[in-house]
C-alpha cells in the first residue's frame, strides 16, 4: 500500500546492520517501517552474487544462500571501510563461505564467481535494494538519507559508508550514531532537564556503549566505545559449536568442513536463539544435517538456557566490562545514570538483560521495537531536518 501525498520530499532512515537492516521514513505527520515482500521490518544485510546478471539482496539472498553460500555476503558492515589485515576481516572470514583477498591498496575484497567484489558496492547493492523498497512504498523517488553508523566508526568507516550510499545513488543528509538515534526514537530528546543516558547497542555483528549528558533536548555525548566483532552472530556461533560438538560425538562427521550443511547450521541457530528469548528450551530439527555410515543423518537435539548460556557468558561479560570502563572514562558510577536504554536485537536475550541489570544496578528500557528503534531515529531526524516533525 501506497502512503502520503505525492508532493511530500522523503528523506529516508536507514540503520546499516550487520545482520539486519531497517528502512524508515517520516510521513505526513506518521512514522513508517518499510518491510520487505515477505512483511518483515528486518531485512537480511545479504546480497547474493550470481555468475550472471544483477545481484539479489535481502530476503531473496537469504534463500540462495541456502543453495550457494560460497557467493552470498553476510554481515558485510563489518569490513566496509576495514583494511585487509584488521581483525575485523578475520572475523569475517571465519563466519563467511566468501573468500577474502587483499586489494593493491591494502582494503579487503571478496571473491565471487562474479568477479571480486569491493565490500562498499555489496553495501551499495544493500542500500539499493532498501531504497527500492521504500519507493515501492511511498510511490515516489527516494534521493536522500540519513544513515546510522557506530558510535565508534573511524573517518574511514564512515567515508566508506557514504560512498556506498552514493553508488546507490542516496545523497547523505547526515550521518548519525546508532547509539544517538535509538535515544531519538526512543524520545528520550524530548524532556526538561538535565539527566545522564547510557546507550546501550548490542546488535547482530558489533557492540556500542555511549552515555550522553541530556540538558532539556540536547544529547551530547560524553564517552563512547565499541567492539566490531561483537554482537549476536557470536551467540549464533556459539550455539552452532554446540550442535557440531554434538555430531561430532555421535558421527565423528566434522560439520565445519561442508560449507552448505554448515550454514544452514549457522542459520538454524539464530532461530533458536530467538526462541531462547521466549522459552527455556528449545527443538532443533534438520533434515539431511551431516553425513554418517555415507548416509545422509537427521538432527533432532534440544538446546536449553542452561546448555548456552554458559558459553555466551563470556560474550556478554566483554560487553558489560565494556560499559563498566565507559562509565569509568566518563567519570561516573552506575547509580549516577538516570536512563539504561536498550538497543539492538540481542538485548533481547535473557541473559544480556539480568546481567545489565547486575552490572549497571538497575534494568534496561526501551519503547517499542529496540530492532527498528535506530532507523525510526534517523527518519525522525531526517523528517526534523525538512522541518516536517517537531
């Protein structure tokens, strides 16, 4: 369904995720969510590279995945702007079926059946298709974003980011922090007085920690920091080690060797971290899972709270020590923070939650959907800057 008048200018909101990404738009007095065809706000940050013809992203990508991971792109913001030494990519390459390889100019750049490809055009193929969406749904041109980056993105980064935006033909209005968009959309900048915010951004491939002294409805930040290889996909590995431990020991079959079964693994595992969020256990079922006795084997295990969150303790507690030396940097104690609030789908995780709330002596918050919470903050900024939103 179409929305809005015709002759209203759209600046977008887009929130460049590692593993999702999110479109949004401020219009006609109303906030909009872009989804994608299957009505998912979330869009897979994947792009496919076929032998021939153009490259498929999103959710389309996803399913191809499945079929050819060795040319599908995940989690590329991780290596957007990144030399090909830096860990980062290193990161990237043992979570990916997609070969890198060092560039003459030191960058790193991915090897497909379709050629190598810089890790800007596949970001530039991403914000194409999210910019696609948008048009489909406001029915008319989308020139122009604000775009999210971490808190802590180097000039590097964040010149790259731009670029690719360019390449899909977006001019960047602005460039704003995660951390600061989720407190937007959060309408934590809409208050009298002065209090101290810690923004706390776990997503699918990076960790920021931000506290911003408030005074009335102006955030200004005071200390920042963040991890790039920390965020969800970790937690998803983690439970993926899980299942391969236990094939190994019932077929002595090293999953980690067949680059398809493998994925498939991987992507299974987000499923059931997400259904860990709700339930204490859950069923993990697959057909054709590994090989044993040269037949094709069913996986049925279960994974409980109690198997997995031993192994994510040490994932979460890198991220609370991170805030800890942020309130430190800054010169403060957790009980001087008036405001904890939650960003990004792994603060979703049971376990992410009670131990902010013993490390930072109080709980989390946030309102609405903390996955959407950093696009709907760079639409209303965008909507603000054209004078369209108070």
């Amino acid at each position: 369904m179409r929305v809005g008048s015709v002759s209203s200018e759209i600046v977008l909101g887009i929130d460049f995720g590692t593993s999702f990404s999110s479109v949004a738009a401020w219009l006609d007095g109303k906030m909009y969510v872009v989804p994608d065809q299957r009505g998912e706000p979330c869009i897979p940050s994947i792009v496919h590279y076929p032998r021939r013809g153009p490259p498929v992203a999103g959710a389309a990508a996803e399913q191809l995945r499945v079929k050819d991971p060795r040319n599908t792109v995940c989690s590329v913001k991780r290596i957007v702007g990144r030399d090909y030494d830096s860990p980062e990519v290193r990161i990237f390459d043992a979570h990916n079926a997609v070969p890198t390889q060092r560039a003459p100019g030191g960058e790193a750049v991915l090897v497909t059946d379709a050629g190598t490809i810089p890790p800007t055009q596949v970001a530039a193929d991403l914000f194409r298709h999210l910019r696609a969406l948008a048009e489909r749904r406001f029915g008319r041109p989308a020139k122009k974003v604000v775009l999210t980056v971490p808190a802590s993105a180097s000039a590097k980064v964040e010149e790259a980011t731009r670029h690719a935006a360019k390449c899909a033909g977006l001019e960047v209005v602005r460039l704003l922090s995660e951390p600061s968009a989720g407190a937007i959309a959060n309408n934590l900048d809409q208050f009298t007085g002065q209090r101290r915010i810690l923004v706390y951004d776990f997503g699918g491939g990076t960790f920021d920690v931000t506290i911003l002294d408030q005074r009335d409805d102006q955030l200004h930040t005071v200390a920042l920091a963040g991890d790039p290889c920390l965020g969800g996909d970790d937690l998803d590995h983690e439970i993926a080690s899980l299942i391969s431990g236990h094939i190994w020991r019932k077929s002595k079959s090293d999953i980690t060797k067949d680059a398809i079964r493998w994925d498939r693994i991987v992507r299974t595992s987000e499923t059931a971290k997400r259904g860990l969020s709700a339930r204490e256990e859950v069923p993990v079922r697959l057909q054709d899972a590994y090989t044993a006795r040269g037949r094709p084997q069913e996986l049925d295990f279960i994974i409980s709270r109690r198997d997995i969150e031993p192994r994510w303790q040490a994932l979460v507690d890198r991220a609370n020590r991170l805030a800890a030396k942020t309130i430190v940097a800054a010169k403060l104690r957790p009980e001087d923070l008036d405001v904890i609030l939650l960003v990004g789908g792994t603060t979703y995780v049971p376990l992410v939650r009670r131990t902010i709330q013993t490390v930072l002596k109080r709980p989390g918050m946030h309102e609405g959907d903390p996955l959407t919470a950093v696009a709907r903050g760079a639409a209303l900024v965008a909507a603000r800057a054209l004078d369209l939103a108070a």
